[in-house]
C-alpha cells in the first residue's frame, strides 16, 4: 500500500476521471492484464492532475518512438528498475518484456548478463549502458558511449537513454511513494531486484 492514497474517479472532476479510466485500461492493456492496483501510480499523480496529464502525455510521445528496437528498450528499462529495486517496476516491465518476446530464462539471466550466453553482444552493450546510466551519480564513461556510437546513431542514443532515464523517474517516484509490485507477472517469472 503507497504512503498515501491515490485518487479515485468520484473524488475529482470529469477530465482527471476519464484520464485515470483510460490509464487504468492503458497499464491493462500494457501488461496484458488489469490488476487491482496496476494504476496505483497514475492514482497518486491525480493528486496533481497538470503532473498527471503531462506524464501520460510524455509516456505517449515515448511509446511513439520506435528508432531502438522494443525488446532491446524492455532490457535497458527492465535492467533500470531491477538496480533501483522497484518492485512495481520489475513486476510491469518484467509482464511487458515477456509480451515483448524476452523468454523467462532472460529475465532470469539479467543479474549475469556479462557472462551469460543467452545476450549478444550489442545486448550486453546496451545493459552496460542502463547500469551506468542508473548508477547514482551516473557514470558512463567514453570508451562505453564510443562503442555505443558503433551500432546507434544519435536519434538512437537519444531515444535508447530517454527510455532509460525515464524508468528512472518511474522507479524513483514509486519507491518515494512506497508504490508495491501491483501483480502484473503474479504467478510467472519475474525478473529479480539487483544492487547498483
């Protein structure tokens, strides 16, 4: 249960009611199934509705964006929330990798992905670069962001550290709030909480 209660639909005006039922039917349709607490942190940004409307606008423009390809963005975004130990996080992204192709012995193997053969190489590359970028301070160091210029172009970096940044903000607004896994993988595989 978060520190504070999220907002229901009855307890504001008819915008903010219909954006929280569109988000709850958006986090369903994300994760391929509706949960009780699945729109827990849209529930607690309705608090601030200008907050709310400008988040789910942004994660629109993020879904819009297809330059990186959607299971590499589900490794870097699922790698963020296991090294900041988000559980609603690695519970969402975890589902929504799974509906993505990753196999359950990936989310297992993302702990050891340096030394696991179940990555590629541009794979392993583009976890370095969610560890470093999650790290507090965030450390990438050149020679990192030189071998990632190899296989991306700008717009690709660009999109491939948003998707990253942004689990970051996800994660750390959830774990402020004591937002809890919300029961997305709920009798499947999860991917595990990881130390930076």
């Amino acid at each position: 249960m978060a520190r504070i209660p999220g907002v229901s639909p009855q307890q504001v005006g008819p915008e903010v009611a219909d954006t929280l039922r569109s988000a709850r039917e958006m986090m369903a349709q994300l994760a391929g199934r509706p949960t009780e607490r699945g729109a827990e942190p849209v529930e607690l940004l309705a608090h601030a509705p200008e907050l709310l409307r400008g988040i789910l606008a942004h994660q629109q423009a993020a879904a819009e964006a297809h330059r990186v390809p959607t299971q590499l963005k589900h490794l870097a975004e699922l790698k963020a929330a296991a090294l900041t130990n988000c559980e609603y996080c690695i519970d969402l992204n975890s589902q929504m990798s799974r509906r993505a192709g990753l196999s359950d012995e990936v989310l297992l193997a993302l702990p050891f992905y340096k030394t696991s053969p179940l990555f590629t190489e541009r794979e392993k590359l583009v976890l370095d670069y969610a560890v470093a970028a999650t790290r507090t301070p965030v450390e990438v160091p050149d020679e990192l962001f030189a071998r990632l210029r190899e296989h991306f172009d700008e717009a690709q970096i660009v999109e491939l550290t948003h998707a990253i940044a942004l689990e970051n903000l996800y994660a750390r607004f959830n774990l402020a709030l004591g937002i809890a896994a919300a029961g997305f993988s709920e009798g499947m595989v999860c991917a595990v909480p990881e130390r930076a």
